[in-house]
C-alpha cells in the first residue's frame, strides 16, 4: 500500500478532473495521485518567494483593425470534424 | 538496420520554389502544421488531424524550396524530455539504440543525427530543442521569444516557447534561422526586428569572455563535468576567457518553469473537446460528460497530470500560492541574466546535467526527468536565446554545452559557436 499523500486526496483529484474535463478512473487516480503529490510537494519550495507589487511587463498588447481579411473557407474549417449538419459544428446535447 | 522511429508520418511535401534552401531536406515535428498532413502532436487525441493551413515557419521553409521528408515523433503534445510520452511509440537515439534521443524533439534530433537530414524545425519549451540536441550530439538552438513566429504551431505554454532549428552545423542553424525568423501579423508576440542573413556570422568566429554558473554545473553527472571542462579548456587557448559565477534566483527554474507551463498547458489544451476535429468519444449524453470522456481517452497519463497539476495551480485559493509565486520566480531570473550580462559576453552550461537515460528508465519518476531541465527552463523563463553544441569530448554518450546570450543576440551566439565548432570538431 503506498503512503497516503499529504497535498492532494483522491476526492481532490476526481474534482480537479472534473473541473479540467478529463474523466479519470480510479485505477488511474490510483496511479497519478502519489506523482501529483510529489511535484506538489516541490512546488512548495516556491512558499518562500516574496510576490512582486509591480510586475514589470515585457509585452505590450498589440491589436490590429477590425477589418475582415481572408480566412479558412467553410469547408476547410469543417473537414476535420466528425459530424456537421448544414455547415455548422454538431455537437453533443447541452443538456 | 533497426527502425529508429524517427516519423510519425513519413511523406514527402516538395516546393517548387527555388531560394536559400533549394536543394535541401528539412524534418519537421510534428506539433507544427503542415497543409493536408496528418498532424499528431504525438497524441492520440489529433489521430488523422490534417491541417487545413501551414505554419508560417513552415510557410517560410517551402518558398525558400525545402523538401520536408514527414512530421517527426515527440512527446505527447511537447510534454517531455526523452520522447517516451509519444502515443506513437519512442524514438531510439541513432548514437545508442538502448538511449533516448532526448525530448520533447527527439525525432527532430534523430533524423538530423542519423543524417537522413541535414536540417530540422524542433520546438522548445524547457528544452525540447536543446536536449534533444545535446542527447543526439547535434546543434540546436532557442531563439529568442518573438524572432520567430509561432502561428501554426499548436500551444503548450505559449508564454513561453519557440520553434527552433536542428542542425548537424553551425551553418545549418544559421542558415535555417535566417529563413524561419521575422515578424508575423498572424503571431502579435514577434517582435519586428531587420531582416537578417544569420549565416554572415559564422564566417566571423569570436572568443569572448563567459560565464559558468555554480549551480548548473557542481550537481552535473561526473563524466558530463568532466567533458564540459575539457571542452572549455579547449576554447580558453581559441581566446575565450571563463570563471566560475553564482546565479541563486536559478535554484528555483524548474518549480517556476512547470507551474507556468502546466498553468498555460491546461488553458491551451482545453480547445480538444472532439468537436472540430480530433478524436470524439462515443460515451457521454451531454457536453460535459462527452467532452470528459473523449479528453480521457485519449489524451495519454503525462497530459493528464500535466493539466489537472496546471487546473490546481490556477483555481481559487491556490493561485496566488503557485502561479503569482513562478511569475515572480521568472523576473527575477531574468533579471539576474541580465545583471551577469552586463559583466560576461556569454554565460555558458551543460546542456544537460545527465546523459541520455536508457530508454523506460526515467518514466517513472517524474522528478528525476524534470530536474533534468534544471539548465534549460530558466532560459525560456528569460525569454532569451541559447545554442547547444555538441562538445564531442565524451567517449561513449554525446555531452552538449550550452551557450546563453542576450535577448537577440543571435549573432554572437553563432560567432561564439563556429569558433567552437573549429576548436572541438
């Protein structure tokens, strides 16, 4: 039986997938948890670091007119999906 | 003749344009976009993806009349350091079949080293261009962030990584470097810079005075120190001048580097949902559920930790403990390069503080794979360029040296590097 990790319990790990949308098992939660502790558990060494007040920003946000240009044509931007209906993107069901 | 499997997709795209690359055959990985061929990211989840558009690098190496041979193995959407995560299998390293051939550009790395190509494209986030380089006993460089453009390239941390070229020379990167740079309307993080034939400056070989960071160098395997301090001694009598300096702020790169990345991986990976292209699950009644389930099965077991560690970092109540932290870590680190640049021309590393891991060993331990980007991330942290160069002073394993410069200064980087390419050949 492995050590039982400090950082993150298994409820955490189904509720983070939940919230990234990735659908793990228990076998997989199992098998990633004591990884995910480790790295957790070095990425307090960052608890020790003073959070800057003023981030100096290297980049400034560039923008360009709104003017329309060419792009993809419709059937280029539907070829890779696996179902379309009358040009749009079919999806599955909101609810 | 064992199969490196060097290609996820071998097939032959010719350009009928004449120009700097007239002649020559250039390996692309396969996180870049190439027009109507199957692009993976060596993941499952893009399986039969065909671009509908090239990457502008891409773009660029074609009207200069490239011939790209296929899209080369990685590691699952460029998370890795030995190309082991690719859902396509992993890459043998030509040097030693049992080794890894670094990653996350290790087919990149092979096909230059195996010398089916003199040129290849790789991307670097941490070190997906470097370390493979270093592994393979080839050239790899980082450019700095903004010469080269980034559209067509699909995202893991996009504050963080470039395309970069491979080469069996320092010509070869030069040469390649001068096609794929520039600013692009379509990437606003490149930066206009003049256009530059980079190729002038091997033809201009300089010594200049360096650097050697502690602590990217005293924790080094023995046989890594011992090749790199040869090679050094090697380019102190060609003129290059070195001491031994501390950098602290870089103790802490590789806990920045994996929050950021894992933080901008879980942004930049929420777009695979099945539904434009891609994968799609048949499990699931609704969006949720559906999206879930294509996501889990067919995103590999290092994306998955990747994006639920990078989903933690940034939810309520942890980011300011994670994310603000690694950002703060990044300033600093840039700005003690910037301090040790004002007083050295170069600062210079082992690209890699191990050799090549024989292959299934570092899988599984994560740690130990991720302190071995220790020399690499705090220079996409920086923002700022460094070419790896093979030192050929190892008997058995390729030990690569790192040379770290100035934002954009690129020319003394190929200078410093054809004069060691004389020196160490």
């Amino acid at each position: 039986m492995t050590n039982s990790p400090e950082r993150v319990s298994e409820d955490d790990v189904h509720h983070i997938a939940e919230l990234a949308r990735v659908t793990v098992d228990d076998e997989e939660v199992e098998r990633y948890i004591e990884q995910m502790d480790k790295v957790l558990d070095r990425f307090e060494s960052l608890d020790e670091v003073k959070v800057d007040e003023e981030r100096e920003d290297q980049l400034e946000n560039i923008v360009r007119p709104d003017v329309i240009d060419e792009s993809l044509t419709q059937e280029e931007a539907l070829g890779n999906a696996e179902e379309t209906k009358d040009g749009y993107f079919k999806g599955p069901s909101t609810n | 003749m064992t199969d490196l499997n060097i290609y996820i997709t071998k097939e032959e795209v010719q350009s009928d344009n004449k120009g700097l690359l007239d002649g020559e055959k250039v390996a692309v990985k396969d996180n870049l976009c190439l027009k109507d061929v199957q692009t993976t990211c060596g993941s499952k989840i893009l399986e039969g993806y065909k671009p509908p558009y090239n990457a502008t690098v891409v773009e660029k190496i074609l009207s200069e009349g490239a011939t790209i041979t296929g899209k080369t193995n990685m590691d699952e959407f460029a998370m890795g350091t030995t190309t082991e995560t690719s859902y396509y299998g992993a890459t043998k390293n030509p040097v030693d079949t049992e080794r890894v051939p670094g990653g996350s550009s290790g087919g990149s790395a092979a096909a230059v080293a195996n010398g089916d190509v003199n040129l290849a494209l790789g991307s670097d986030t941490g070190g997906s261009v470097r370390c493979p380089a270093s592994f393979c006993g080839v050239y790899g460089l980082k450019p700095t962030y903004g010469l080269v453009s980034r559209y067509g390239l699909i995202a893991y941390a996009n504050s963080l990584e470039q395309v970069g070229p491979i080469a069996d020379s320092v010509e070869g990167i030069a040469k390649l470097l001068t096609v794929i740079s520039g600013a692009d309307e379509n990437d606003h993080t490149t930066v206009e810079t003049e256009a530059t034939d980079y190729t002038q400056f091997c033809e201009d070989p300089q010594a200049y005075d360096v650097g050697v960071p502690s602590e990217l160098i005293d924790n080094a395997d023995e046989e890594v120190k011992e090749a790199f301090w040869s090679a050094m001694d090697k380019l102190e009598s060609q003129g290059f001048s070195y001491e031994k300096i501390d950098m602290p702020s870089v103790e802490k790169a590789v806990e920045a580097y994996y929050v950021i990345a894992m933080s901008e991986a879980s942004s930049n990976l929420a777009r695979f949902d099945g539904v434009r292209y891609g994968h799609r699950s048949e499990d699931g009644d609704n969006w949720n559920e559906n999206f879930s389930a294509t996501r889990g099965e067919a995103f590999g077991d290092e994306v998955k930790k990747r994006i639920m560690l990078g989903t933690y970092a940034t939810s309520e109540g942890y980011k300011d403990d994670y994310y603000d932290k690694a950002q703060s870590v990044r300033t600093q680190i840039r700005s003690e390069f910037s301090s040790k640049f004002n007083e050295y021309d170069l600062i210079v590393t082992p690209t890699m503080p191990v050799k090549p891991f024989k292959i299934g060993d570092s899988l599984d331990d994560p740690i130990k794979m991720y302190l071995a980007d220790a020399n690499t991330t705090p220079i996409n942290l920086s923002n700022i360029p460094a070419l790896s160069l093979p030192t050929r002073e190892s008997d058995d394993l390729p030990v690569g040296m790192q040379m770290i410069a100035p934002s954009f200064s690129e020319p003394r980087l190929l200078r410093a590097a054809s004069l060691a390419q004389d020196t160490l050949d």
